[in-house]
C-alpha cells in the first residue's frame, strides 16, 4: 500500500467493457500532480470495479490524499505498470498562518553629546 498528496488534475469517463470470460467491466482513470522535490510531477491513477464513483463529488483541481496499490506485470516481453487507487480523501486546504508578532522594539540607547562639539545627527 502506498498514499500520496497531489492535486486531482483531470477525471477520465468511466470506460466499459466486457471480458474474455463474458463479464462486464468499468474502469475510470484519473491524473494527479504532486511535488516530487522541486520539481511538480503527474501520474496516472485507475479505478476498477465497486472502486467506480469514488471520486464522486471531488473536482479537479482538489487536493487530495490517493491510496493505492502499484502492481507491474510482464507480457510478450513488455512491462505493464498501474496505480490501483481503493481510496480518496479531500485534504483540508491548509490555514494560512498568522504572522507572529513582531518582537517588542526598545529605543536605541542615546549618544552622550559632548558639550564642546557642534551637534549633529550622526553618531561619529
């Protein structure tokens, strides 16, 4: 199992099918954007079976939390990935913090005036 927090960039109709055994099948896709290091990157996500329609209800462009399992496969001498994704959570936009007080100020100390030299504003 693994989760990543991305923003829900695009939601793919959900497609239907029917398998080599005579049964039916959806299967919805969907792209994310997460910051991996410095740099912002996407992946995509599928939704198989009774997973369908959990993204009812969350928009592009919501941050949210995807749980998901990574499955890779062989065939004919290719490689096959996917991100099975079983769980969606809505994050929380974050509070933006309030700025802390700035630190009490004190006066700068005064310069000891000499009596005998004109006065002026600088301190040398």
């Amino acid at each position: 199992m693994s989760e990543l927090k991305c923003t829900l960039k695009t939601i793919r109709p959900i497609e239907t099918g029917t398998s080599k055994a005579g049964k039916d099948y959806q299967t919805q896709y969907f792209k994310v954007e997460y910051q991996d290091g410095q740099y912002n990157a996407e992946t995509w996500f599928k939704l198989f079976g009774s997973k369908i329609g959990i993204l009812d209800g969350i928009a592009e462009g919501t941050a949210v939390k995807v749980e998901f399992n990574p499955t890779s496969r062989e065939w004919n001498e290719k490689i096959f990935t996917e991100n099975n994704a079983w769980r969606i959570t809505k994050l929380e936009p974050a509070a933006t913090p309030v700025p802390a007080a700035p630190p009490a100020h004190s006066p700068a100390p005064a310069f000891p005036v000499n009596a005998d030299e004109p006065h002026d504003d600088l301190p040398f």
